[in-house]
C-alpha cells in the first residue's frame, strides 16, 4: 500500500514537473548541495575540539604566534559530500523518473564505482593525516583508489580509442587505439589530478579555494554542453558530471570559509586527494580528460615548476611553504641552501634558467647556492619582489587572493581553448 501511494505520488511530480526549464533531478541535487554545505559548516566547529583531542591538528606556520588549529577537515566534507550522493541516487535512478534530467540504470553501475573510487581516496587521504605516509609510496596511492571506476569503465564503455589533432592525422590517422595504454593514461589522470592539487598548498584557503574554482568551471562547461547537444549519451555523462560537482561545490564553499586566511580549520591531506579523485572520475567518466587538464593549467605549471625538486636535480627540503617575514604580518619565498661543490650540473643550469625567467631567486657564492623553493606560490613572491618591489613578501590573504586569481585566468583561457581553438586542432 505504502509503495502504491509512494509510487503515485512520484509519477503525479514527474507529470507536473515534466516540462520545467531544469530537470527535477538537477533541483534536487542544488537543493541537497545546499544543504550539505549547510551541514559542513555546523559541523566544523563542532567536531573542531574533538579533533584536536585526537592529535589531528597542526601548527599554522605562516603565523606569528603559530596557533594550533584542527587537521583533516576533509573528512567532514568528504563523508557529508558522500551521504548527499547517496541520498541523491533514488531521484537520479528511480525508473519513474522520466525527465531529461534522470540516468538509465545501466549507469546505475559507473555512477557506484565513481563513489567508491572518491571513497577509498577520502580514507586513504585520512590514512596519509594520520600516518603520515611517505612520498614515494602515496604518490601511487591514487590508481588504487581509481581501478573500481577503472574496471567498471572497461567493462560498460570499454572506449580506449582517441582521436588524432588535425596536425598529426598525416601520420598518425584520424583515430589510435591505445588499448591497454588507454588505461594507464586514466590511471595516471587520477595520480595528477590527486597530487597536484595536493602540493600547491602551504597557506589559507589555497586547496579549498583553488578546487571550488576548478568546480565552478567544470560545472560552467557541463552545463553549456548540456544545453547545447541533442546526443543522448553525451546529455547523460555531464547530467552526471552535474551531480558529481554540485554537492562537491557546496561542502567546498563550507570548509573554505574555515580555512579562508586566518584559517581556523585545515584541510588536510584527506581533502586534497578527495577532491582530486572527484575530478578526475569528473573527467574520465565524462569522457573529457582532455579538457579536464586545460583547467588543470596552473597545477600542471607548478608541476613542472615542482619537478626539479620532486625528482631531487636540485635539493627537496620537507616543507617548501613561503616563511614568515620578521615584521610577522606578510609572507616571503622560503629559501633552499646547498654547497656549490654538492649541486649538478642540470641543476645549476635548471636553477640559471629558472632565475633568467624570473620565477626563482638564486644567490650564488663561492661556497654556497642558494635558491627559492620551486613552487608557484613562491614564484608568485619573487615576482612580486623583483618585479614589484615588494621585498617584505605579501600578506597571506593576498597572496592566497592571487593563486586564486591565477586559477580563474586559467579557467577563462582553458574556455577559449575549448570553445574557441578547438576547431583548429579537431575539425
């Protein structure tokens, strides 16, 4: 009886709703994505203490007095981002649901792998807070949480195809099968994606505020491509994209009001990886990783700007986050000291050639070089000093204002490209 009348009354919104601008589903997703980001920010403050009482919590170096603030918030946004998803799925999947807007349960199996794939990257994250698990064993940690997503992906689409830029097609072909290749390309998507957000960090707001961006353009350019393709299938990958981001934009919203500079809450290593693996199940299921990297611009530059250090040319200290300057109230590039006789050859010449193009500062003495820690953030602050005269750094809030401002250019060129070049490369 009580499915009867459930099943009636489900079939009388779906009729009432069925000619709405906006699909149900996709109301009811920005509903509980309000309410999720609701949920973290009660939350926060009131799991801060207990937190602290188990040894998650961290010291905030870029302060003078170094205050003791709550670590691995990211597991609140991670398990509330986790229970709207759940909550979500009878509107997306229920089969009177007749709307635009609605998944066909063959996806009913991608869309649990893409949970389970963002689960075990949100534990694993948490194990890395509390364990602290070293560099070279997590960096790997991201193709184990992806090979649920992976194998379901293989089995429903099994798509490992890619198509050729217009000027390789001469030698290449209009079409590659990668195959195999195909696979550990998206594998090591969600390795990127995971870590790369991961290590532009070090003050307030960057990881939460850097992923809401992120968030905000994928959600831009799923929704364009919703509104403008008739395909069936390409309507029902970025439906689903929307129901990945939505809820992922609210409980970001919430924790970067926590961690906004002063920060009274950290994200931890757990948010960073989660967010990451929501990207990357964003653009691999949704079938455009390609585009999912053209806004992943500027983590790619602090990569590459990273990889010197990361693959130890020149030396790696254990935290490279700009230092505080002695009047205590801005920020300035931390520093790497290394004897001249122990530094190589490529590094002497990646660190002149890094220095010529203003993004790192390098002294050189007889007996010493030393050299700005190779991140983005700290290029930001030697430009801001060679460039601007600011040698007493930048207050933390401002620096944060501009990486941030850093990611928005990338998202609007990361649209030009998409919208505007592509049809020079794919005709």
């Amino acid at each position: 009886m009580t499915v009867t009348i459930f099943a009636s009354a489900a079939d009388a919104v779906a009729s009432a709703t069925r000619d709405w601008p906006v699909p149900p589903p996709l109301v009811a997703c920005a509903i509980l994505s309000v309410g999720a980001a609701l949920a973290v920010n009660a939350m926060i403050p009131r799991v801060s203490a207990t937190f602290i009482q188990c040894r998650l919590m961290g010291a905030d170096l870029a302060k003078r007095n170094k205050p003791v603030l709550p670590e691995s918030m990211g597991l609140v946004c991670g398990l509330v981002y986790l229970l709207t998803l759940v909550l979500l799925l009878p509107v997306v999947f229920m089969t009177w649901s007749t709307h635009s807007g609605s998944m066909t349960m063959h996806k009913f199996a991608t869309f649990l792998s893409a949970l389970l794939s963002i689960q075990s990257m949100l534990f694993l994250g948490f194990a890395d807070d509390v364990l602290n698990i070293r560099w070279r064993h997590k960096i790997f940690l991201p193709a184990l949480a992806a090979l649920p997503m992976l194998l379901v992906y293989g089995i429903e689409s099994g798509v490992t195809y890619v198509v050729v830029p217009l000027p390789l097609r001469a030698y290449l072909g209009r079409i590659v099968d990668l195959g195999l290749l195909y696979y550990l390309y998206m594998a090591l998507v969600a390795i990127f994606c995971t870590n790369s957000i991961n290590i532009l960090a070090g003050i307030n707001g960057v990881e939460a505020g850097q992923s809401l961006v992120l968030a905000v353009s994928l959600v831009i350019n799923s929704t364009a491509i919703l509104a403008s393709s008739a395909n069936p299938e390409t309507r029902e990958i970025h439906a689903q994209s929307l129901y990945l981001l939505l809820p992922f934009i609210g409980v970001t919203a919430a924790l970067l009001k926590w961690n906004w500079c002063p920060a009274r809450a950290f994200v931890g290593d757990t948010y960073t990886y989660f967010a990451g693996m929501v990207f990357a199940v964003c653009g691999i299921l949704g079938h455009y990783s390609k585009t999912l990297l053209l806004f992943f611009a500027p983590q790619i530059v602090n990569f590459v700007l990273s990889v010197p250090q990361l693959f130890h040319v020149v030396p790696c200290p254990r935290h490279r986050l700009p230092t505080l300057h002695p009047s205590g109230t801005t920020l300035v590039y931390s520093r790497c000291r290394v004897p001249r006789a122990q530094l190589s050859c490529l590094g002497a010449f990646v660190l002149r050639v890094l220095a010529v193009c203003g993004l790192a500062k390098v002294e050189t003495t007889n007996e010493w070089v030393t050299f700005s820690n190779l991140t983005l953030i700290n290029a930001v602050l030697v430009v801001a000093d060679q460039w601007f005269g600011r040698t007493s750094g930048l207050e933390e809030g401002t620096l944060a204002a501009i990486v941030l401002g850093i990611q928005v250019v990338g998202s609007l060129i990361a649209f030009v490209v998409r919208y505007a070049l592509v049809h020079l490369f794919y005709p």
